[in-house]
C-alpha cells in the first residue's frame, strides 16, 4: 500500500501546535511538507496550526499526545496509523521531529526534587526514546529524525542540572540512532536550540526585560532568539539538501557564550 515515493513527504512533530514546534511545522509546510502535529491539552490551538497549513496548501492533521506517557504510545501508534491511512493515502511517513518538552523554573540542584526529575525524564528522555521506538516500523527508510537538545549541555545555568542532562542523554541515543539506523538510510542528527523568546519554562525569557538584555549581552549575533530562528533548521535537517548530514549536534544559539 505504500505510496510514498510518489507522494509528498509527511512530518511528525510532537508539541507542534505552539512555541518552536509551531514554527517548525510551518516552516515544514513551506518545503511542501504534509504535517502530523501532536498537542497535549489545548486542541483548539493546535487546529488553528493544522488550518494554518492547509492554508499553505499542504495536508495536515493534530493528534494528541502525552510524550511522558509511555504507556499511551501503543494506542498512538494506532491512531496515526488510521490518520495516515486515511487522511494522507499512505501507510508511513518520513521525518520525526521530538520536539515536545517543558523544564521547570529550578533555582539550584539542591532545589530539585525528585519528582521534579522524573517529569523531566519521562518527556525528555524516556519518552523520546520509547516513542521513537515504537514509530521506527511506521518510518521510511530514507527518512530523518531530528531530536531536540539545549545549549545548556554545553553552558551552564545554574538550576538546569536535571534537564540538561537528559538533554545530554538525547545527543548520545542520537549518535546510537544514527549508526544503527543507517543501514535503512534514516538519518539521526539534534537541534540544539540557545535561549529564545517563548512560552517555554513559565514564558520567564519572553517576559524579562532584565533576563533578554543579559543575554544579548553574552550572545555574538547580539540579541534574544525567536521561534523562526529554529524551524529552518529543523526544515533543513528533513531534507535531501541534509542527505549527508549525520550524528550531528547543531546548536542554533547566536553565539552564546563563545
């Protein structure tokens, strides 16, 4: 049943309906990507991200999806097997993108708890790890995944022990990803994205005047990153203008910290 070479390449983006996973699903659209964007709550934003495709003309559609949630990865896999089905007239798609994520707002690793860690490696790394897993039949060979990193791995904030190294974790079961994966020609490779402008961690660099004038000030391209600064990337990787690219980390930071 698989059509694929023939038709328009498809991309799955988790958290795609808002902050850097909007943007990269829209920048996807615009290569001429069709779109499989998944949302965790908010189901009317991510419908307004799907009409926003389909206005750029290409196919979309928004499932949800819990990426801490390792337990619901088997009933997705089946949901998007009926949405490719059905919506797309395919039975795989191309590029993964694992770009869901949140961190808390943590003043120092003696403030971090527990529980605290264990939300953050279920999403940030548990949760990459088996869903890519469980989505690696529904993959082209010839695809792309793209995981998301952080800056953090290599500047420090204090506070941001436990995220970064999951983050940290991800850069390595990419390498992993890319050796055993070549064989079908799938390609693995991390966006590692510095400081920008979003809702992300409590929306605290967005809203902090204080916080952006810092980091200006300690960034080469002298100003705070924005959302657009990071879906080209990811639209780069889920290309065949990256068929050689592999096992790489790009960091998309301005120049922090250099």
């Amino acid at each position: 049943m698989n059509t694929q070479a023939q038709q328009t390449k498809i991309a799955l983006v988790t958290g795609g309906s808002r902050g850097l996973g909007k943007d990269m699903v829209i920048r996807l659209a615009q290569k001429g990507n069709d779109i499989v964007l998944t949302y965790k709550t908010n189901e009317e934003e991510a419908k307004k991200v799907v009409a926003d495709i389909e206005a750029l003309g290409q196919k979309a559609t928004a499932l949800k999806l819990d990426t801490g949630n390792v337990s619901s990865f088997p009933a997705f896999v089946t949901d998007l097997s009926n949405v490719l089905k059905n919506h797309f007239n395919t039975d795989k798609f191309d590029y993964l993108v694992n770009n869901a994520g949140f961190n808390y707002v943590i003043p120092s690793f003696e403030a971090t708890t527990e529980e605290m860690f264990d939300d953050l490696m279920n999403v940030h790394y548990k949760g990459v790890f088996f869903l890519t897993q469980k989505l690696l039949p529904l993959i082209n060979d010839g695809g792309s995944i793209v995981n998301l990193s952080t800056g953090l791995t290599r500047f420090v904030h204090a506070g941001s022990g436990a995220y970064a190294s999951m983050k940290a974790a991800i850069q390595t079961l990419t390498r992993y990803l890319a050796k055993e994966l070549g064989s079908r020609g799938i390609r693995a490779n991390v966006v590692a994205p510095g400081a920008i402008a979003t809702d992300f961690s409590g929306g605290r660099l967005k809203q902090s005047p204080q916080i952006q004038e810092y980091l200006t000030s300690v960034t080469a391209l002298a100003r705070v990153g924005q959302p657009d600064d990071i879906g080209g990337v990811v639209a780069f990787l889920c290309s065949n203008d990256a068929k050689w690219v592999t096992a790489q980390v790009i960091e998309a930071s301005g120049g922090m910290y250099l």
